[in-house]
C-alpha cells in the first residue's frame, strides 16, 4: 500500500524566513496530495491541495510543488508568522482510492 | 463556512463497553471518512463511505468496528468492545465526492478508554 514519508519532522523558523516541509510518496498511481495544519488540540485543516496534473499550486503565502517523477511533494511557506506555528501533515490519494494517507507530521515553531 | 460536526468532544468508556460516535457530514457531501488519531501520532485512515455501504477500509478497521448512516444527516462510528489501544482522537471528514476532493474534518472526539 501507500506510504507517506515527511521531514523534518520539527522545524524552527525566525519571524519572516521561509519554512519548506517534504513528503515522498511510494505510490506512483496516487494523484491528489493535500496539505494539513494542525493547531493544539484541534482539526486537521485542509491549507492546500494539489492534484497529480499540476506541477505548482500557489495560496497567498502558501505554495506546493509536486515532482512525480521523483514521487515527492512539497510546502513552501514564505513570510512566516508566529500564527503559522503547527503540526502540518502531508497526505496523499491512490488513483481510485479514497483513504487519505498521512506523514507523520512536520512541528513548526515560528518564533519573533 | 459549513462544518463537519462532532459528537461527544470527550467520551470516557471503561474497557469491553460499546461506544458510538456520532458525526453530522457536510450536507451536500456524499463520501464520509473516520479517521483516529493517537496522541502525538500520525492520522490513520479507518474507513470510507458512499451510498450507503463502505467503500474502502483500512486494517485498523476490523470486526469490533462497524460503521452506520443513521438517518439523513448522522454517520456513526461503534467500536463493540474497546480496549485500552482504541485510546485515541477520532475525526470523522466527508467530501463532496470521492475522487481528488477535498476532505473536510470536524473537530474530533477524544475517546479514553479505562
């Protein structure tokens, strides 16, 4: 089956610096990779989604690239603020699936 | 915005009870997700649901769990005979379809089993 591998799993950034966050992916016939952020005790929250015939997705502060090539995909968030601080998780979708697989999760601390 | 809603937030259940988790999907979905998360961990996918029956299931999803679509609104998740490993956060999602949709999860019910 699929399996969702990310790094790092913590990351500190200061106020304003660019935070990345990778995922690679074993299964080349997953088509949709969805980014979450997770505050304290709360929902996972859909920031960003991609799907497998789009290269780069861009939001605001927020953008993804996917290689699926190289079976792997990425968060970039620039500008960072200290509300950006959370657990983000990666997932990704087998073509006809409809189970999200999750990494293992990235702690960002954004300090100021 | 439309939410997924979650009920109980907490349940507290001593070990071999049933316990039932109730979730109110978006209205205008169609596909309906329970996934756990234990503490500090990854979320796992437990099962999917369309049309009334379900549509993919995962390993963790085994014969104590079973899954019910109520009536119009409510989806609900029953574990017949917990054990203390079902100690977890559990989130229930929906989607509007299956394919490359987005999942939206409600807030959670946080299951301790004693």
């Amino acid at each position: 089956g699929e399996n969702v591998e990310q790094h790092p799993s913590t990351l500190s950034v200061q106020e304003g610096d660019s935070a990345v966050i990778k995922c690679t992916y074993s299964d080349s016939a997953s088509n949709y990779f969805p980014w979450y952020k997770q505050e304290l005790g709360k929902r996972p929250q859909l920031i960003i989604d991609i799907r497998s015939n789009v290269g780069e997705k861009k939001d605001q502060r927020i953008a993804v690239t996917l290689n699926k090539t190289a079976k792997h995909f990425s968060l970039h968030i620039t500008e960072t603020q200290p509300e950006d601080s959370a657990v983000y998780f990666c997932a990704a979708r087998v073509q006809a699936g409809t189970a999200l697989i999750f990494g293992k999760g990235t702690t960002l601390s954004v300090s100021s | 915005e439309p939410e997924v809603t979650q009920t109980p937030s907490h349940q507290v259940t001593q070990m071999g009870q049933e316990v039932i988790l109730r979730c109110v999907p978006i209205s205008n979905h169609l596909y309906f997700y329970w996934y756990r998360q234990i503490l500090g961990q990854k979320v796992e996918f437990l099962v999917s649901f369309y049309n009334n029956e379900i549509s993919e299931k995962s390993e963790i999803f085994d014969d104590q769990f079973s899954v019910e679509r109520p009536d119009g609104s409510n989806f609900t998740l029953k574990i017949r005979s917990t054990k203390l490993e079902d100690s977890a956060m559990y989130f229930c999602a929906s989607s509007v379809l299956g394919d490359r949709q987005p999942q939206h999860f409600g807030d959670g019910t946080r299951l301790s089993i004693l």
